[in-house]
C-alpha cells in the first residue's frame, strides 16, 4: 500500500501546482482583455447541497424498497437493490434538473434591477 501512496502523492502534488498556475493565467488574461473572471464562480453552497441531499435520501429510499421487494420474494438481491438504487438515483438527478431549470427560466424573468439585487 505504500508504494502506491507515495507516488500518488507526488503525482496530485504536482498536478496541483500546474492547475493552480494554469488558473492564475487564465483568470489574469481574462482581466487583461476585460471580460468578467466571476464565469470560473463555483456553484452555491446550497445548490450543491441540495443535490446531494435529493440523491442521497433517493438512494436511501431504493434500499427500502429494494428490501421490501425481496422479503416479498419478488426480486433477487443483487438485482434488487442495484437497480432500485440507480432507478431512485436517478430519478433524484432528473428531479433537480427539472427544478434547477425552472429556477433559472424564472430568475431570466425578473427585471434586471432585481436579478442583480439577489445576488
């Protein structure tokens, strides 16, 4: 295990050096040519969590159905709980996709002076 974790140490050492620079770059030429550097802004905090919320509780949800369907004897168990898994999981995706979607399409709405006051 070793041998492993010191060269891929070095190695996300050095790829995390190189990435830095490479960004420091971009973002000081985009500011050379005035264009906005806020287009590299990570997504929020509470989208994010969301996401991870919504998948998290669907995947939960899977499993206790994926049980249920096996003690009914309806499915297999590596059938089961993989593909209620994926199904549920997926379905959460979709879920916020749609209603990140229908956020943006309402936020494109607002008047400009309103939009820009939510930020």
């Amino acid at each position: 295990m070793g041998e492993i974790v010191g060269p891929a140490g070095f190695f996300l050492l050095v790829y995390g050096i190189v990435y830095l620079i490479i960004r420091k770059k971009e973002r000081m030429e985009l500011l050379r040519r005035g264009l906005d550097p806020n287009t590299f802004r990570p997504i929020e905090k509470t989208k994010l969590n969301l996401k991870y919320g919504l998948i998290l509780c669907a995947i939960g949800f899977g499993m206790l159905i994926a049980k249920i369907l096996i003690v009914a004897q309806i499915m297999e168990p590596q059938e089961g709980y993989l593909s209620m898994i994926f199904i549920f999981g997926g379905a959460s995706l979709l879920i916020y996709y749609f209603w990140e979607k229908k956020l943006a399409s309402e936020k494109e709405k607002l008047p400009n002076d309103e939009s820009q006051s939510n930020l």
